[in-house]
C-alpha cells in the first residue's frame, strides 16, 4: 500500500504540471472502487482551474473553488501523467483531461476511493479523525510521549493508528522502531520520555529519507512519471527475515502484528 513518502511524491509530481490548469474533460471507465465515484464529475469539473494539491496522512485533496476531490489510492492505486490520447489499460478507470496532459488514475484491485466535497474538507469524515502529520513541527517526542501514556497496544501498531499518527503504514513504523532501537512489541504506555524523543526523531527521519529516495516501490506503485523509488534497497529489516541485520549480523525476524508482519533486530531492539 501507498504511504506517506509515496502519497507525497505522488503530490510533488503532479503539482508543477497540473496547478493553475483548467479540466477540459472528466473521462470515467469504471465507477465502483471502494465507493462509488461522484456522479456527474464531469459537469463538476470541466472548465474549473485546479487551485492547488494537498496531502492528509494518506489522502491527496485536489482543490478546485467549488470543492474538493479526496482521493485514496488503496492498495494498489496510482496516479500517471498521460498524452490524452493514450489508449487506456485495463485498470485504468478514470482521466481527468487538462489540456495535453490526462491524470489517469489506475487501480487493479480497486481498493482506492475518489470522492468529493463542496466543504471544507477538513470536516470530511473521512479527513476528520486523521492523527498528527508526522512531519510536522507539532510532531516531536514530548508529543509522543503524551499521546502514549495510556496506551496498552504495542508501539508498532500504535504507530500505524491513523487516528494517532496519519501516513507512518507497516514498512516506515518497522523500519523506524529499528532506527530507534525499540522491541516493537513494547506497550507503547511503558516507553520513557527519552525513547519518545528517539522513536519520534527516527520516524521524521526515516520518512525523509524514504522521500529523497523516491519511496518504495513495492507491487503497484509507480510515480506519476512512470518512474520508481529505491528506498526499498535501504531497507534495515523490512521484507529481511532471516537475513543478517545490517548492524549487528543477528538474523531478522518477523511477527505478525494486527495481521500485517512486523520485521525486526532481536539484538538491536530492546
């Protein structure tokens, strides 16, 4: 699944081709992903000059003055830059036409969602609940540390409620718990301050480099140019069991942890 690197870059592809352009057409091919796409998008939307691009956790919000389309690229979700006349594949279910360019939006599995608000898309239920950005200023280990005083559940799955933290999925909590040299089976309440302030600096620092890499490119996920992300080729533990961890040279090992495989250093994380 798309993370938060590979969200932004995604955002930090399209912006300096698409923002102040005008949609000429909305082109939809299939109208049931996770929910059904809005009706009449095209009526919506041609005509209307996209304002800007912005990112919550996960979502991208496509500002037009009318409102706003929120989308979610699921599982499997992508976004591409094509010639408008580019025949399209099979899982290529929607284009939103801006003059020679079509932002085409391709999701095999269909998980993604698209959706619009006339609203403040603050307030959307969907945007609402979201946690703290971690890349934020707001973000550091006294934050941290408060959020996590009551918290029974371990850290790792902690890190990944995007009620708590939005945009930090299975690859960037394992590899930041590494980083930080925690068990990711702590309960997150027992953490002390210090182990706050280094968990919260090698999530920040973690997601930076994920975003200087390119991100992962893991299954699906492309850039909208087409091109991938390396930072899957830094990888401490991620995806490594049984391989020797980069520090010590104890073999990695993984755990499922609510149902997604945790990765970790027994002798580095404590």
């Amino acid at each position: 699944m798309p993370e938060l690197p590979e969200v932004e870059i995604t955002r930090r592809g399209l912006l300096p081709d698409l923002a102040g352009r005008a949609v000429d057409a909305v082109v939809t091919r299939q109208t049931a992903l996770r929910y059904p796409l809005p009706r009449a998008l095209n009526r919506r939307l041609a005509g209307q000059i996209l304002r800007g691009i912005d990112r919550r956790g996960k979502y991208l919000l496509f500002r037009f003055d009318p409102g706003t389309l929120i989308l979610h690229l699921g599982m499997s979700g992508s976004l591409r830059l094509t010639p408008p006349g580019e025949p399209p594949g099979k899982h290529d279910h929607l284009d939103i036409v801006f003059g020679g360019r079509a932002l085409r939006l391709r999701d095999p599995r269909r998980f993604g969602a698209l959706l619009w608000t006339p609203d403040d898309a603050a307030a959307h239920p969907l945007i609402a609940p979201l946690g703290i950005e971690p890349l934020s200023g707001a973000f550091d280990g006294g934050w941290l540390y408060a959020a996590t005083r009551q918290r029974r559940a371990p850290i790792k799955l902690c890190l990944m409620d995007s009620h708590v933290i939005v945009g930090v999925g299975n690859i960037y909590a394992s590899e930041s718990l590494f980083r930080a040299g925690i068990d990711p089976r702590t309960p997150a309440g027992k953490l002390s301050r210090a182990r706050c302030d280094r968990l919260a600096a090698a999530v920040k620092t973690t997601l930076e480099a994920a975003l200087a890499a390119g991100g992962s490119s893991l299954r699906d996920f492309i850039h909208s140019d087409g091109g991938s992300g390396w930072f899957q080729q830094q990888h401490a533990v991620y995806g490594r069991e049984g391989e020797p961890c980069r520090a010590c040279g104890a073999k990695v090992r993984a755990l499922r942890q609510g149902q997604r495989s945790t990765f970790y250093c027994p002798r580095c994380q404590r």
